[in-house]
C-alpha cells in the first residue's frame, strides 16, 4: 500500500519543477513517517533534476536537507516517537553490514540508496524532501536538538554535515589556518562551523562583495581571488584548504597555498574535471583529497555541535512556487546563503 502526498517534482530535465503528488509507502515495523516541515535547496538537486549528472527517471521530486516532525512510528521502532524534531540528509539506506557500514560510513556503502533519484531496496526509485511527507528506516532519521530551529537546521543536513566532516577528519582546530573557496551555501557553513571548531579561517571569493558577511560569520581575513596579488601574499599559508564551489578552478594555483603536508579537499562537485599540475603537488608533499557528507552517527554528532555553538544556516524561506526562480538565483549566486522551501505552501 501506499499514500500520496503534495510535492514539486521535475517532469523532465529540460523543463521547471511543477505541482505534484507523489507515492509514500505505507510505515513498516522499523519506518518513521516525518511530516517535513522545511526542505532545503541544494546545488546538487539542480545538477542532478537537469541531468547534469547522469540520466535520472522522472518525474522527480528532490530534496535532501529536510527538517520536519515525526507523526508516526513504526512496531518496533525504538529511536524515535511521534512528536520528535528530526532531519533527513542524503541517504536513507545502506546494506548495515559492509565495512563501511560497521564503521559508522555508511555514505561509503556500494548499496547507499540517496534520498531522491536512488533506486530503495524495494525497487522503488526514491522521492525526496520537496513534498509535505516522507518515511525513512529510523537508522536514517537524525536528532535535530531544541537548539536549533528546523528551518535553519534543514541545511546542515547537507552542507553541514558536507563542510563539518572534512574539517574534523583533516583536523580542523586550535592553531590551523584554514582556507574556505567560496562563501555560498556550503561556503558559509565551512566558515562557521571551521571558526567554531578554532581554527583561524581565511574565506578565498571571486570579489569582496560578502566580505562583511564572512568576517561576521567568524573569519578573520577575506580575499579576492580575482586579486592576482592574492595567490602571491598568501602562498604557503594553509594547513586545510576547503573547495566549496561547483565550478571549474585553477587547482594548482590554489595547492601553491598550502604549507608543506599541507590538503585541498573539494567538496564542490563541478561536472568537469579539474586538471592538476604533479608539480604543485611534488613541491610541498601537499595532497589534493574529496570528501562528501558524513555517516549517521557523525552527522548527528554535527547537529549537536551546532546547536552547542548557536550554529544554523543562513537562509531565505520560499513558497513552493517560488522553486523554479529560486533555481535560477543559486545558478547565478544571488542567494545568502540557502533557500529553504516552506513545505505548508505544497499545496
């Protein structure tokens, strides 16, 4: 059985995001069905709705920062109960027994099923948080603390938890100079959560235009990358250098930042590739790394970081009909710093 509910989904991926009704499985034993009340925007969601990265089956609703309440519990669910503040992320299953599984990395797992555009485990291909429901297997539905406001803590779901795991994993802190590329939607949580973390953070941006927003969000320098004399007064000054832009950059320009032993990790996903220069590498022992978002328990350990540290996303609440603008607007970098749709306008 299933039970249909409001959404916006792509009918195709040349065409805008329209009003829908989508399936919702009926709840199982070990399922939550959350009433989402605030779905966050990503870039990846455009990307992925026009095909940018790979044929998809449509229509498609996608969403993957979602933040709502859980209205009912399955049988024998024993980590959740109706009434609780819960997020979803990108996943909502793994296979729970692969390596990856048993140490807590489950976005690592060969059978992870995302949260939209995935094939489920029951053959079904996934729907995600642009609609007023979803049911999820309680292993994927986080904690979200009273600390934190659910639509400012629908993105950390994605950009959160997206800037906070490689910041920890490359050991972000007490007396490391961090560098964040770009201050958009990931930028502006890296700079938060980097500065929150100790670290002192530089924010490396095209222009000087949010300059103010990022000294206020915790970084202590801010500068233009459009600034040829900034490659040359910052060489060999990081330890950690986070690449947050889905866009195509001179890599090796910025690997001549880091310090010996020093690491680029990108966690923007441009379709192209980026070219590296072994020379920018050999020089400095330096690494060029990726990392994605994090496991269940590291992001649940994300959310409470942020609500210990009065951390939320910087957002723009939108209707549902205002999706498709919205699109345009992040393509064209005019949002500060995440649109969140209001999923009460699914109607």
């Amino acid at each position: 059985m299933t039970t249909m509910v409001n959404a916006y989904a792509s009918p195709s991926a040349t065409e805008g995001l329209i009003p829908t009704q989508i399936e919702r499985r009926d709840v199982g034993p070990h399922d939550v069905l959350i009433d989402i009340k605030y779905s966050g925007i990503c870039h990846s969601d455009i990307h992925t709705v026009r095909g940018e990265w790979g044929p998809q089956t449509y229509p498609l609703a996608p969403g993957h920062e979602i933040a709502g309440i859980i209205a009912e519990v399955g049988s024998a669910v024993a980590k959740h109960k109706v009434g609780d503040r819960v997020g979803v992320g990108c996943m909502v299953n793994s296979c729970m027994e692969c390596e990856n599984c048993l140490a807590g990395d489950q976005q690592f797992c060969d059978k992870s099923v995302g949260t939209y555009g995935a094939t489920d485990r029951d053959g079904t291909i996934t729907q995600g948080g642009y609609s007023t429901h979803v049911v999820v297997t309680e292993n994927f539905v986080l904690s979200i603390p009273e600390g934190i406001e659910l639509d400012v803590a629908a993105p950390l779901l994605c950009a959160g938890i997206t800037t906070f795991s490689p910041l920890k994993h490359w050991g972000a802190g007490p007396g490391k100079k961090v560098a964040v590329v770009g201050l958009g939607g990931l930028g502006h949580m890296a700079v938060k959560i980097a500065s929150a973390l100790g670290a002192e953070v530089t924010v490396l941006s095209q222009s000087l235009k949010k300059k103010e927003d990022g000294l206020h969000m915790g970084a202590s320098d801010y500068r233009a990358t459009s600034d040829e004399n900034t490659f040359k007064e910052l060489q060999k000054s990081f330890d950690l250098i986070i690449n947050t832009v889905s866009a195509s950059i001179n890599v090796s320009d910025y690997l001549g930042l880091l310090r010996v032993n020093g690491t680029m990790v990108n966690v923007g996903a441009p379709a192209e590739p980026l070219p590296v220069n072994a020379f920018a590498l050999i020089g400095g022992r330096r690494s060029f790394a990726g990392s994605q978002i994090g496991g269940i328990e590291e992001t649940q350990e994300m959310l409470n970081f942020c609500a210990e540290h009065g951390i939320g996303a910087e957002i723009e609440v939108i209707a549902a009909e205002q999706i498709n603008e919205a699109y345009e607007r992040v393509m064209k970098s005019d949002v500060r710093y995440r649109f969140v749709i209001d999923t009460a306008t699914l109607v």
